[in-house]
C-alpha cells in the first residue's frame, strides 16, 4: 500500500481485504501455534539468556525478510493479474475497474494463503517442517485448512465477492497464486538449512 501511493498506481489491497486477512487467516494458525507441541530436544539446548531480546538470534532479521517477500509477492501478483488483462502497474489508476479487482483478487489471495503456508515453517527456527513432523500439530493443520475454506468461499460465494470486491479466478491462476504463495515457506526451508550446518560445524545443539 506504502509503494503503491509512492509510485502512484492503485493499491493492490482495499482496507477490508487486509482486515479479512488480519483477523482470520492471520488468526486462526496463531491461536494454533500457541499450543504446538514442545520439542522433544529442547532439554539440550542452552538455556535462554534472559536479557535476550525477542527479536534476538535472527529472529527479527527473518521476520523482515518474512515480511518484505510476502509483500513483494502480493504486489507481483497484483502485477501479473493487471498485465493478464491487458494493463500496466504503473498505469493502472487509468484500468477498468474489473481488471483492478481481478488483479486485487490475486494480490488478495497470495497475501493470505502465503501466511497459511509460511505458519507451517514458523514452528521451529532450524529443525525443517519434515523433522518436526508436518502434521504433528494437528489444530494447525486443521486451521490452515479452514483458512483456505474461508478465502475460497470469499472468492466464490457471490454476495461474499461483492462485499470484498473480488472475482472468481480460474484454475489457471489459481495455479499461479499457490505458486507464488509457496515461495516464502519455500525460502525460510532453505534458510534453516545453512542455520543447522552452521550448527552442526559448531557443535550447537538444536
């Protein structure tokens, strides 16, 4: 949204999409991460300093990074859903109104499934989905689930489309927004790689 009053196009979200995407596909894999289950190797790592701060240890920098992909994916949707209809990013305050919420659909239903997708790698910070156990924490599976439902059936369902101001998508965009959702959780996997070869050369149990 910053970028897009910087630049001067339209937004790629309107207020009620990034609402819908604070409070229920942010939601319901939070409340699920709050009851993970423990790692059963945490009794061999040090203990935590307690003038650490929350942010310590890579964490931050990993959530700006996080951060910044999920966004920059939003807006390349949003871009690719303008030029399949023919328009321009930086000309898009002069595109129809359908091709701006075509393209916002897609931009709409990247933000919120890459945060479904990317809850799965945030249960541990080195140990990859596939060590812990992907479907170990069985609440989280299932909000993950229900979040797809509810943006599938915002998407489809008409008076729920007309109230986000979204349009149906076909598969093949369907294809492309998975795609490209996939990307951070994707990235975060490849990080932890370098973190536990970074561990294992220095003997740092995780």
């Amino acid at each position: 949204i910053f970028i897009s009053v910087l630049l001067d196009f339209s937004p790629p979200l309107i207020a009620t999409q990034i609402l819908w995407v604070n409070l229920v596909t942010d939601t319901l894999p939070a409340i699920s991460l709050g009851v993970d289950p423990g790692d059963h190797d945490v009794m061999k790592q040090k203990p935590r300093d307690p003038k650490e701060g929350f942010f310590s240890g890579g964490a931050g920098m990993r959530a700006v990074i996080g951060g910044v992909l999920i966004g920059s994916l939003t807006l390349l949707a949003f871009t690719i859903g303008l030029r399949e209809r023919g328009a321009t990013l930086l000309d898009s305050k002069n595109a129809p109104e359908d091709v701006i919420i075509y393209a916002r659909t897609m931009a709409f239903v990247v933000l919120a499934t890459s945060q479904l997708f990317y809850s799965l790698t945030m249960r541990n910070e080195v140990k990859s989905i596939f060590q812990i156990g992907v479907f170990k924490n069985k609440y989280l599976i299932l909000s993950i689930i229900a979040g797809f439902g509810l943006q599938y059936g915002v998407i489809t369902i008409p008076f729920l489309a007309d109230a986000f101001q979204v349009h149906a998508l076909p598969l093949n965009d369907w294809i492309v927004v998975f795609g490209l959702a996939l990307i951070p959780l994707a990235v975060n996997e490849v990080f932890k790689v370098f973190m536990r070869a970074y561990r294992n050369k220095h003997n740092i149990p995780y």
